[in-house]
C-alpha cells in the first residue's frame, strides 16, 4: 500500500516524462552527453516531488498551501543538486564541487531544477485548481438537481389536491342541486381520475398525455354545463411528444373555467393552441369569460405552473397573462426549447 506522503504512480510518470524532455531539449541545445545530464537532474526532480506530496498532506495553517509547496520545491533543489554532485563516483571525484567545472555544474544544476520545478509546480497548482473549481461545479450542479427535483415534487403535491378538490366540488353543487346530470357527471369524473392518476407524478410525461388529460376534463366541465362551455384544441402535431411537467396545462384550463366561464351569465368559450417559432413554444390558453379585471388574481396554481416550467426548460421560460377581446384572459407559455428536446421521438415500430 502507498504511503500517503509519497507520490501517486501517476505523478511518477508525469515528472519523469517531463525531466526526460526537459534534459533532451537541455543537452541539445548545449551539446551535453543526455545520460549524464539525466543522472543528475531526474534525482533532483523526484526529491522536489516527494517535497511537494509532503507538505500536501503536512497543510501547514500560517501559510498557503500553495505557496508552501513551491517555497519547499525551490529550497529543495539546492540542497537535492548539493548530494547528488558531492557523492562520489567515476563523474565525481573526491573534491569535484572545489573545482571551476564542478562548481559551475552545482550551480547550472541548481538553477535549473529550480526555475523548472517552480514551473512545473505552477502548472500542477493550476491543473489541480481547475480540477476543484469543475469538481465544485459537479458538485453544486448535483445539489441544485436533488433540490429541483424536491421542489417539483412538492408543487406536484400542492397541484394534485388542488385540481381534485375543485373538480369534486362541482360534482358536489351538481349533486346538491338535484340535477340530472349529476349521476353521468360522477361516472365521467371516475373514469377520468382511474385514467389521470397514474399519469399525475409521470417524470416522463409529454405534452401529448397533458392534452389527453385537458380533452377529459374539459368534456367533463361541459357535462356539467353543457349550454355555457364550448372548447377547442389546436395544438400543432410536431409538439405532441415534447417533453412537458404533468398537470401544468391543465392548471389554466381549470382556471379558464372557474375563473372565466363559471362567473359568466353567459358562459363562453376555451381555446387551447400551441405552436413551434424557430426555436421557441408557445402554448396558450384563452377564454372569452369575465376577463382580466373581475376574475380572481394569481393564486398557487399559477405560480406552480411557472415554477414548474421553469424546473423543466430553466430561468428563461415565463407565463403572460392578457386581456382577450372584446373580453376574457389568454395566458401563454413561453419557453425556449433546441433539439433534441422539441424533436419529436419517433413511435416504436
């Protein structure tokens, strides 16, 4: 097993890579024999290494770790370049360092490990910073995903109920009533839930089960009142397999009704659109009820649905509310959309 203070294989490599090419482009300008240059500046190197992994992990507290490992690289290099020229061998001789070319030796050998290791550990700071700045991000962008994911979740929860108590309340002022209609109505509101349930926390759900869930309620609502609520949908094809956050188009459908068309004497109309504009969508919403100015403002629901989309296509995706003419309200979603997201995935075979 390694010792901690000792460098990693990979470190190994890199350093002696780098000594290799360092004396090779040395000794060929200077005309040096390279295997004698290699036997003194590659010993060097690994002390300046073994230097900097130790106060790595020694992390010394009255001075910046980086600034500890190249004070410490540099002061190594003398005192490593000293005890490999005074050991003596057949290059070395007993008293080489006291002559001119020993001595001229020490100090090309010593300025040379030193201005290319504090190089190399410049590099290797850098490297190693950068290497915690995208590990930091990897980091932050995993939270930001987890905690996304818990906010759409608990608007999810806030939605569901929200949608399911206003529906059985209809049902209950049918029922209270003494229509006739009440009897049908309930059978289409089972079906319709045994239908939408499993779809009400579909992390893969398109915009093409959102329509699906749309048409059922909104043929449930006109059950309800059949004189007073018309409905349209025109939503081009080539959106139908976008990917789109359950339940959000069908938070302004119900609010179109309860909103626009149950405060009207009269009642009216719900066009739900969507189309494609290069490399935007935009889907809307629009009832010729009440209007803007006696309907209620916006509540949770709206707020869900913009928070929703955004959780879906980021910051940049909005809703917008306008007055329809001569009277009503048309909400739109606005949300940028590039491939392959706004493709549509082929159907199986």
């Amino acid at each position: 097993m390694r010792h901690p203070y000792l460098p990693t294989w990979r470190q190994l490599a890199a350093v002696e890579l780098y000594t290799v090419l360092l004396v090779w482009g040395l000794t060929t300008l200077t005309r040096q024999p390279f295997l004698e240059a290699l036997l003194h500046v590659a010993p060097v190197s690994l002390v300046q290494l073994a230097t900097y992994c130790a106060v790595g992990h020694w992390r010394p507290r009255w001075i910046p770790l980086s600034l500890a490992r190249m004070a410490a690289v540099g002061l190594s290099a003398p005192v490593a370049a000293i005890a490999v020229m005074v050991m003596p061998d057949e290059r070395h001789p007993p008293g080489y360092l006291a002559t001119t070319k020993g001595a001229a030796s020490l100090v090309a050998l010593t300025l040379i490990t030193v201005v290319f290791g504090l190089l190399f550990t410049g590099v290797a700071l850098y490297l190693q910073r950068k290497e915690r700045e995208r590990q930091a991000e990897r980091e932050r962008l995993a939270l930001e995903r987890d905690l996304l994911d818990a906010r759409l979740r608990l608007l999810q929860a806030q939605i569901e109920p929200h949608f399911l108590f206003n529906t059985l309340a209809n049902v209950l002022a049918l029922v209270e009533s003494g229509s006739a209609q009440a009897a049908p109505v309930l059978r289409h509101l089972i079906a319709y839930l045994r239908a939408a349930m499993p779809r009400l926390t579909d992390a893969d759900a398109t915009l093409d089960t959102e329509l699906q869930l749309v048409r059922a309620y909104l043929e449930l609502m006109r059950m309800r009142m059949p004189d007073r609520l018309q409905f349209t949908l025109a939503v081009a094809p080539a959106l139908h397999r976008l990917r789109f956050p359950a339940m959000t188009l069908l938070t302004l459908v119900e609010n179109a009704v309860k909103h626009g068309i149950d405060p009207s004497m009269t009642g009216g109309q719900i066009a739900v659109g969507g189309r494609r504009e290069q490399d935007s969508v935009v889907l809307w919403v629009e009832d010729n009820g009440v209007g803007l100015s006696e309907s209620a403002g916006p509540g949770t629901g709206l707020a869900n649905v913009k928070a929703r989309l955004q959780g879906c296509y980021g910051s940049s995706a909005r809703l917008e509310m306008h007055e329809a003419a001569p009277h009503g309200l048309r909400v739109e979603l606005h949300f940028h959309c590039e491939e392959p997201l706004c493709t549509p995935t082929p159907s199986p075979p």
